[in-house]
C-alpha cells in the first residue's frame, strides 16, 4: 500500500468515512467515491479502503464496489488480486443476483490472475439453476473466450454453450446464441482458422429448429441475436427456405424496430431459396408496410428506414408503388432525413404519380435551406430523364424556377437543363433564349459550363452565340477548369457549326489555352483541337459533333452484384451506408482496416482523384483522335511525347488500359469530364494506393464482381448516385505518371503545332 | 462487436457519464465525443447532423457513433462491427425510457444525484461484448431498486433496509430474480384494489397544399396501458371494429396467433404501465394489401393570408374549428420568418362561432409578445420562429392573428408552411371501441376496475 492519501482534503476525508464503524456511513462514502471518480477525480489512492467494503450483505454496496473495482482494474492490476477470494465466494452465495454479479465481474476485469481463477465457478455456474446466472454465465464464456481461447476450449466451454442451446429460458438461449456467434466471429477474424475449429458455430439443422423455437419466446434484443444467427443459415431447399420465412415473418409485428429489420434481412436472405411465386409476392407485400411504420419513429429511425427502404426497392421497385404521398418531405424534417424521402420519391415516380410529385418538388424548390433546394431541383431533372411523358411539365416547372431569378435556384436549374437536353436533343430549343438571359447571373463553375455546353451544341441556332461564347473567352484564364473545358469545346463546335463569322474567336481562344493555362487537361485538349482542326476539318466534325449516346436515370445506385450483397445485409450499418462491410468496418472478412472511406470524407482527398480521372478522360479521348488522324505521321512529334503520345505508353498497363476502353466508346464526349466534376463527389472508392485509381471513368475489370459502375458514373455523377465501391487490395491502380505529362515537354510541339495552324 | 457503450454529454458536449467501455481503448469513447462535437459546430442546425456518424481511426478498430438528442442531453452509443443503426437507436430509446422511470425527469442534474443507479443501469442493460441484456421495465426492477422506492425503504425500515436486499426487493422477488416463468412479468404481485386502464393514443400527421387539399395524412397510434392486476391475470381484449388497425405491432405479451386467427389480444400483462400495441390506422378492408391513406377530416381550416413586400411582410391567418362536439387543446401554430426577420406586430383575437364568451383582442407595439389569456403570441429569435398559441379553441369557433414583420437589409424568406400542433381529448380518428375486456384467473377471483379512454394529437403542417 505505498499510495496513501494526505492526511488531508477529500481524498482523506472519504477514507476516514470508508472505515467507519457506521454502514450507512460507509455506503454513502462509496457513493462519493464513485461520483468523485465519474467526474474525472483520482480516487485510486483509496483502492485498500473501498477493497475492505467488499464483504457485505448490502448488494448495492457490493455492486458499487465492484464498479470501483472494475474502474481501477486496468491501472492497479496488483491489488485487484485481493478482492479474488471474495469474487470466487460470492460466485457460491445463495443469491442468484450476487452469483451473477461475481461471474460478471470477473469476466470483465480482464486481469491475467483473475481468469485463472475464474474457471471453477464458471464451470458452476453455467449449469447454475437460476437462468439468470445461466445466461450471465454464457456471456462470460465469450470474454473469457477473448481473453484467453484456450482456457475455454480445454474446459469443455464450448460443449456447455451448445448444449445450452437446448435450455428450457428462451432468454438462456438468446444469450448463448449471442456467446457463441461472438466466439464464431473472434475465431474467423483469426487468420490461421481451420474448417473444423470448435470455436465456429455452424447453423446446423437440429440448432435451427431450436432457434426457431425460441425465437417467439425471448425479449426483443434476444430475437435480434437470433434473427442473425438464423441469417447465417444456409437453408437445404426450398421447403426449408419456404419454412424459415414462415416461421420469421410474424416478427415484423414486433414494435421494436431492430427485430423489424432483422427479420426482413432474414427474409432476404432465404426468399432466394423460395420457388413458389405466390409466397415470394405474400412475403414482399407484408415487408413493406412495417418499414412505412417506422417512418412514424424520430428522425434518426426514420433515417436508418429510409436508407434500408432505398435499397428493397432497388431489388423489388414494386413494394411501395402506391405509397409516395407517405415520402412527402415537410420542412421541419432534418436534412439527412428529407434528401432520402427525395431519392425515394424519384425512385417510385411514374406516370400515375408525376403531377404530384412535381408540384411537391416545386415547392421544396421555394424552401430555405439550399442544399435542399438544389437537391430538389436535381430531382425534378432526374424526373424528365426518368419520365418521358413528364419532361415537358418538368422543363415547364424549371422555367417557372428560373423566373424566380433567386441566384442558386437559376444556377442549379440551368445544370438540370443540361442534362435533359442530353436526354432530349434538340426538343426544347425554344427555352434557351431564357437561359441566356440568365448569362450574368451566374457564378458556379458546373452552372456557366453547363450553360456554356448548351450554347455550343445549339451554336447554329442562336444568333449571337459568339458574342455570348466572347464574354467566357475574354475571362477564360480567370475561369475554373471545367468552365475552360466547356469554352474550348464549345467554341471550337461554333467554328465547326459557323466556320465564317467564328474562325477569329477559335483561334483567340486556341491560343489562350495553349499558351497562357496552366491546367494540363485544357492544353492537351487544345492541342487535340488544334491539330484536328488543322488537318481535317471533317474529321474534327466527326469527333467533336459527333451523335452522343442518350443518358438514362440508374434504376440502381450501386451495382446488381453489390446489391445482391447489402440486401444480404439489410439492418446493418452496411445498408446503411450502401457499401460493403469491409470498406469501413477494418475488422471482418478481409481485415484491411487501412481501407477506410466514407462519403463525407471525401470531399478533401477526392480532388486528385478527379484531376486525375479528368486527365486519363482527355488521353482516352486523345487516343481515339489518333485512329482518326493516323497522327504518327505528322512531324511535329519527333520521339516528344506530347498528351496524345502518351497514350501509347499508356495502353501497356493493363489497368490503364481497361481505363481507356472504359471511356473511349465515347469519343471526347466533354459532358463526362463536367460530369465527373464536382457533382460526383460522394463516390468513394477506397484507394489503398493513393489518388490515382479512377472513380468516375470507372475500370470494368479491376472491381471484378462488385464494380460494374463502369462507363455509367461518369455522366450519372450528377445525378446523384452515391459512390462507386472498391475492394480494397484487389484494386491495382493506374500509376500516377501515366496521368499527367510534364508540361515542359509541352513547348517545343506547340511551336510546331502553332505553325501547322 | 456490438454497441461498444453508452454516453451522455450535456448541452455543452461535455461527458456527464458513460458506462464502462472496458473492452476497448480509453480514448475510444474520447473519439467518439470529439467527433459528435465537431460535426455539431459544423452544422448549421445541430438537427440536421447525420444520425450515424462514422469515426475512422488510424490505430484501432474504424466505428460509427449513433447518436440521439432527449431534452438538454445526448446520448451516444459508439458501434463497431456491421451492427445495425437501428439496434443502437431502438436501445438508447429503451435506455432514456428506463432512465425516466427511474429518475422521473431525465437531466444532467438528476443524473449527477443519481450516478450509482446510472451505473448500476448501464452494467445490466448494455454487456461488456455489446448485447443488450435486461430492458424489461418488471425484471429491472428486481435488480436495480429505483431510487425513490430506497428512500422509501430507508426511512420505513430504517437499518434494517440490508436484510430486506439480501432476501430481495419487493413482493415479486420472493423466489428470486428471473425465476418468473414470464419473463416480463414478475411473480407474486398483489394488490387491494385491482385495475386496469387502456389508453388509446392517436397522433394525426398530415400535409396541407396551398389549396387546402389535403396531400398526405396518416395517423398511427397505440394502446397505452396500466396494469394493477394480482396473481398471474389473463386478460382477452376484443373489438368491436378491429378492421380499422392495420400494421399492428404488439408487445411480446401478447399471443400472436390468436390475434392474427380472431382479432382478439389476449396475454398476460407485465405490473405497471406498458404500451400494448403500435397500429396504423386505415378505413380500408383488411384484405386490399396496401393502406391508402384514411381520409381523416382535418379538424381545422386555416386561411393563411401572407403578403410579402421587399424588406417585410404582413400575414392575416385565421384558424376556424370543425369539430362540432370536441374543442381543440394546446393548439400551437409555429411560422418560421427566415433570417433577419424582426419587429413583429401582432395581434390575436377570437372571431366568431362556438360558445362563450369573446376574448378582447389585444395588441402591443413593443415587446415580443402578448396576448390575452387565452390566446397569445411569441417570436423565438434564435429560431425565428412566431409562436401562435390557443389553449382551448371551443367546437367551431374561429381564431386570428394578425400582424405584420419586417426583415433587416434583405428580402424576406420565410417558410411556406404554418406547423400546427394540438390535442383532442376524449377523441379518436379511428373511433376504434374495445368491445368486451375479460380478465381471468385462475387462482384468485377478483373483479378488477377497467377502464378505456381515447386521446388524440396531431401536427398539420399547413402550406401557403
């Protein structure tokens, strides 16, 4: 006992009243003892004195006792070596409460000497005959299991826990269930594991009838246990997977909201062993209505609702067809929880229920907040797209948007426009005077060079399209990246529409670019430009007016495969997050805690990513230019390699090389670099390997089963679809030299390329 | 694996308590308050900050923090592991319940008087491996002696309160705790005089568009009851119209079976109060596979007249009952003005209709509020929220405020909703009636008192 307190202050004060000879003295100095050390005081020094409060009928002086006890466990590992005999006698009092309390205790205190002692009571009280102590008991097994695996295998623990299964509590069950899976996963996360190992809990068909048994009879969180468990399963046919979901399904009437969600991951997961149709429509159609219930919750269930609700229907859009009014958004929702009921109401729109709909975005459009009216405002594009029928009535309600001359609602709404004149050429041309009119107002990167991109498709239909082109050529080197992007292209689509009243403009802006820029993506797309058009003006046509593929709205956010996994995972922060386990929880199957990415994260880190994608987009594009232009012909190149040379070197890594297939379908198709601009920031692809690996452009074959987000993200981006997942490690990224070439190497082809002109 | 823990921080952020976390690292909780903090200065408003917070860490385990507000104190419960969100969620709701039988008010003063008890809570709610264990308000109470039953002890028994713990607490716990064979119902409960009430509780949740028409509307409710009932009691609740419960969620107590077979509840109750099912209310055939909304006639109209000019605005909005037999109670209709809005000028008065006697309309110019003493007004300026509050609005009366606001330097922005709360009592939408209540028992024959009784709210937010 060398720590003594001063023979003065509250430290002392307190001991002198812990060895009182009065009990109501001592209790109450324990209770300060405790507050003192939940407000952060040091209260160790009095270890010898609250140890001797020990020995006592009083059980909540015990307990208190205990708490100071497991508090101090982990700093003075020594002492607690005294309180040893009294946990092992208590582990034997004729109180279960006091049994149980020892059990726990000591499983708890994760102290070497403690455990070696802990066995013989254990041993006891697994077979306890309170069910309490029982189930506390089992709980245990598993810390000690942490602890120290082989204690439990060589005590027969782990016989115990099974046979416990069959325990006539359903509440004994529920928490050997929970022992046991804990054990499974702590031995599969090990990495030598054999097959066979006693410590992983198979589902066998004897245990699965026990589960379902107990399962009806044991309190709420006892069923989440065993709903999981019963998740694992893998069912022998279809008259057991048909079993499995009729004996669960009368859980979705439990109020508890995490008993709904397990078991319809349960239900997911065995109705794809279901053959017979009309169970499979029964068991969708009586998922749906407990979801909507929980809809009613607080904002925070609501959300994690919500979140799950949006993934079933991406399986099974049919479930809540005739249900949007239920997703209205009412403006004292949280954010979080209205862009989901957004995303949702998109997803269920149709022809029957597009007039609503869009009277309810209208109005959100007219809201405060502008994250929210913005996202409103990209839901009604992501209508039109989606509804043919609809897209009149929703340039129709965009233009009463623009009319409302509020900054960012124009802006965003110009943005949407974009993207249904993508969908749909050439119909609504009449609206782009009003556009236009719009030019001063604004100020946002993607809003100027969508407006910028309307103006060059349509460059032969407006007649003063090069005094409006004029204005971004005059500021171009003060514009942002994109907005020069969309200049040059638009630009040079005005010369290739009208080449008489524009070949000044062209060549100002040819000239600025490639001289006075500094981005490297906008020179070498200049230089592309230059070179096309100074060779051959048909082949420029061909390539830079060329028929764009129609975009369509993603009826999924995350690829088939992934969404086969996550519905397997409906009610865990997976389904949640839309992503699999592995790429933000480190432990688990693959253990990389290394990987770890998440949406919001990713604004930082994620500008390289898309410099970099951009780039790889203009060396693809360059690269179907050289088929077109045979351009190893021309002299100017002489062994430098400027952008287009690049590409060679290029196509020899395979990854860069199913980057460049992935993109080069689609010829210079500037939308995709706009699009893969900032609206496309949430995607999160985990890179292990730094800033280089694509997430827009999308390598097919690098994310194997899970990727899929391919060549689509690219022109999705803005439309909100939330991130292109990766497996970690499996990922091997372009290098990042490939991606950027030196700009000095640059000079002497632009002498020559400027003399080609 | 699991939910790791749970803590709570009071208003400031500052931790009041937290269980154990003894399985992980000390500065694994300092993580997680650190991140909730910071993700609340980020906000603009703390409500809109995501439930789900996810906590990279370079060292150890990556983790998510769900987190909830209840009054002045959040709650935080740190998950590691694919756990689902809704399991911390459902557990913090169960674990703030669990606190407000125990300490009445939840506040970090009460908590600061009780921290023994918190802790004792939290060692037999939450398990060190993240399992939720005893939540069952019967069987905690067997364990952990709530406070006021202490002191109650203490000062009838005096020093002889120990002997009565070691022999356990209560009547119930005779045989020991966990030796009920109903898990939510202890053993041995009695009582002179036997009772058991029913509330039927609905809450009306409905959109208005600019037109009056009604777009959505729902009303979800429960069966709240309170049970006083000796021995083992065997209760059968019937219906006379259960075709209007749709989606019914029900407490564990209640045998399924015979309620999906014959719309019959039937179970033996847990001692004390327990909320006995959750339902939807819908006027649709049980048999059609979705619910169309119930057209639930509103209960009131409103005529928002708001006129917006360029650095203010001035609003007329009348609000007329159209209940006949009921009075609307605590009727609280909430406009939010948008930023920089001021001066208010207002004015509440009761128009005509219904019974007794007109209020004098009052006004201030100065102040930021007034009214009279039925009806009156406020203006939160930190949420710039304008309060508009009836106590009482009499079966077809008609009320009105009327007033005027200006907006410092910019136009005005306000939202295009009015959000109206209220109470009806005695009042159900659904006028769902219990048609007969047995309770048996098999041992002791007794009478019990039975009572049903309805209550509504609602919250209408009303668009212009």
């Amino acid at each position: 006992m060398s720590i003594r307190a001063p023979r003065k202050g509250e430290n002392y004060e307190l001991s002198v009243d812990l060895n009182s000879e009065y009990r109501e003295k001592r209790k109450d100095a324990i209770k300060r003892v405790i507050a003192s050390m939940t407000v952060g005081k040091d209260v160790s020094g009095l270890f010898p004195d609250v140890l001797k409060n020990m020995q006592t009928d009083d059980l909540e002086q015990k307990k208190l006792v205990y708490l100071y006890l497991m508090n101090y466990a982990k700093t003075q590992p020594e002492l607690v070596i005294l309180a040893v005999n009294t946990f092992v006698k208590d582990s034997d009092d004729p109180n279960p409460l006091v049994r149980a309390l020892a059990i726990r205790t000591m499983g708890v205190l994760r102290a070497e000497k403690i455990i070696d002692y802990l066995c013989d009571p254990l041993q006891k009280c697994l077979r306890d005959e309170n069910p309490y102590v029982r189930k506390t008991a089992a709980l245990c097994v598993a810390k000690l299991y942490d602890l120290k695996p082989e204690l439990v295998i060589d005590n027969g623990f782990l016989e115990q826990l099974h046979e416990m299964i069959a325990d006539s509590n359903p509440m004994v069950v529920a928490n050997t269930v929970a022992a046991l899976t804990d054990i499974h996963t702590a031995a599969t996360s090990q990495s030598s594991l054999s097959p066979d190992d006693p410590a992983l809990f198979p589902i066998s068909a004897s245990i699965l009838t026990k589960l379902l048994i107990a399962l009806n009879e044991c309190s709420e969180w006892g069923r989440v246990a065993i709903l999981n468990a019963l998740a694992r399963y893998v069912a022998k046919d279809d008259k057991e997977s048909e079993h499995i979901c009729e004996r669960v399904v009368p859980q979705f009437q439990h109020v508890n909201g995490s008993v709904v969600l397990a078991a319809v991951k349960v239900i997911m997961i065995h109705m794809r062993g279901v053959r017979r149709d009309d169970l499979i429509k029964q068991l969708v159609r009586k998922m749906a209505p407990p979801l909507v219930t929980l809809l009613s919750s607080p904002p925070e269930v609501q959300w994690v609702a919500l979140r799950n609700i949006n993934l079933l229907l991406q399986k099974r859009p049919d479930i809540l067809s005739n249900e949007m009014r239920v997703f209205f958004c009412k403006y004292n929702d949280p954010l979080y929880v209205k862009v989901e009921k957004l995303d949702i109401m998109v997803r269920l729109a149709g022809e029957n229920n597009v007039d609503a709909l869009l009277s309810e975005l209208k109005e959100y459009a007219s809201e405060v907040d502008v994250d929210f009216v913005r996202k409103s405002i990209k839901a009604i594009g992501q209508t039109a797209i989606k509804i043919d029928a609809a897209a009149e009535r929703c340039v129709h309600v965009l233009l009463e948007l623009i009319d409302t001359r509020v900054s960012y609602v124009v802006q965003e709404a110009v943005v949407v426009m974009k993207d249904i004149f993508r969908k749909y050429p050439s119909t609504y041309e009449g609206i782009i005077p009003t556009l236009c009119a719009n030019l001063d107002e604004l100020d946002e990167p993607e809003a100027k060079a969508s407006l910028i991109w309307i103006i060059g498709e349509y460059a032969n239909k407006i007649d003063n399209a090069d005094e409006l082109l004029g204005i971004f050529v005059d500021t171009f080197v003060e514009e942002s990246y994109p907005v020069q992007l969309q200049t040059l292209t638009a630009v040079v689509k005005l010369f290739l529409k009208k080449p008489d009243s524009s070949q000044g403009i062209v060549q100002r802006i040819l000239n600025t670019a490639t001289k006075d820029c500094d981005s490297p993506d906008v020179r070498d797309r200049a230089y592309i430009y230059w070179r096309l058009l100074s060779t051959d003006p048909g082949a420029a046509k061909a390539v830079v007016l060329a028929q764009r593929p129609p975009i369509s709205i993603p009826r999924t956010t995350v690829p088939p495969a992934l969404l086969e996994e996550l519905l397997g995972e409906v009610s865990s922060l997976a389904s949640v997050y839309h992503k699999p386990e592995e790429t933000f929880v480190g432990r688990g199957r693959v253990g990389a805690d290394s990987v770890v990415q998440r949406k919001t994260d990713a604004d930082g880190p994620s500008d390289d990513r898309f410099s970099a994608q951009k780039a790889l987009q203009t060396v693809a594009a360059g690269q179907q230019a050289e088929n077109l232009l045979d351009f190893d012909d021309t002299p100017a190149v002489e062994g430098r390699p400027s952008g287009l040379a690049a590409t060679e070197v290029l196509s020899h890594t395979p990854a860069a090389a199913n980057l460049l297939a992935g993109t080069s379908s689609n010829p210079l198709d500037d939308l995709v670099s706009i699009f893969g601009a900032p609206a496309a920031a949430p995607a999160t692809p985990a890179t292990p390997a730094g800033p280089s690996a694509g997430g827009g452009g999308g390598p097919h074959d690098v994310f194997g089963g899970l990727g899929g987000m391919g060549m689509g993200m690219g022109s999705l981006g803005s439309l909100g679809s939330l991130g292109s997942p990766a497996v970690p490690g499996a990922l091997s990224s372009p290098s990042p030299s490939v991606v950027v070439p030196p700009s000095q190497q640059n000079q002497q082809p632009q002498d020559d390329l400027l003399g080609l002109f | 694996m699991g939910l790791d823990g749970i803590i709570i921080l009071d208003n400031n952020g500052r931790p009041i308590i937290q269980s154990g976390f003894r399985s992980s690292t000390t500065v694994y909780p300092l993580l997680h308050i650190d991140a909730v903090n910071n993700a609340l200065e980020k906000a603009e408003r703390p409500a809109d900050v995501d439930p789900v917070l996810y906590i990279p860490n370079t060292t150890d385990v990556s983790s998510a923090c769900c987190h909830v507000q209840a009054g002045d104190l959040r709650f935080l419960c740190p998950v590691s592991g694919d756990v689902d969100p809704l399991l911390a969620f459902a557990f913090l709701q169960t674990f703030i319940d669990i606190l407000r039988e125990y300490l009445g008010t939840v506040s970090a003063a009460t908590l600061r008087d009780n921290f023994d008890i918190v802790y004792q809570l939290f060692e037999e709610t939450l398990d060190v491996g993240g399992h939720p264990l005893t939540t069952y308000p019967n069987a905690l109470r067997d364990i952990v002696i709530p406070p006021s039953l202490m002191n109650k002890l203490l000062s009838v028994t005096g020093t002889n309160f120990n002997s009565t713990i070691n022999s356990g607490f209560g009547a119930g716990a005779a045989a020991g705790p966990f030796s009920s064979p109903i898990p939510w119902r202890k053993t041995g409960v009695r009582y002179n005089n036997n009772e058991i009430y029913f509330d039927i509780v609905e809450h009306l949740k409905a959109i208005v568009n600019k037109n009056g028409v009604t777009l959505s509307s729902n009303v979800h409710g429960k069966i709240e009851a309170n049970a006083k009932l000796s021995g083992t009691p065997d209760c059968s609740l019937s219906f006379t119209n259960p075709q209007v419960l749709y989606d019914c969620a029900l407490h564990p107590c209640i045998r399924l079976l015979r309620w999906n077979r014959d719309k019959v509840l039937s179970f033996v109750p847990p001692d004390g109060r327990f909320t006995l099912m959750d339902y939807t209310y819908s006027s649709q055939s049980p048999n059609s596979p979705l619910p169309t909304s119930p057209n639930v006639a509103l209960p009131f109209v409103i005529k928002p007249n708001i006129e917006l000019e360029d650095s203010g605005g001035s609003f007329d909005v009348t609000l007329t009952s159209r209940y006949s037999t009921h009075a609307l109670e605590n009727v609280v209709a909430e406009l939010h003005l948008g930023q920089g809005a001021g001066g208010i000028r207002c004015s509440v008065s009761r128009g005509s209709g219904g019974g007794g006697f007109i209020n004098a309309a009052e006004s201030r110019n100065s102040g930021s509020s007034g009214g009279s003493n039925r009806a009156s007004w406020s203006f939160d300026a930190q949420r710039m929220i304008l309060r508009w509050e009836i106590q009482i609005v009499p079966p077809s009366s008609s009320w009105s405020l009327h007033g005027s606001f200006v907006t410092a330097n910019r136009a005005p922005r306000p939202s295009h909703a009015i959000r109206v709360c209220f109470d009806i009592s005695s009042h159900t939408y659904s006028a769902l009636k219990v048609g007969q209540l047995k309770v048996t028992n098999a041992k002791e024959n007794y009478k019990p008192y039975k009572g049903v009784r309805g209550r509504s709210s609602g919250e209408v937010e009303w668009r212009w």
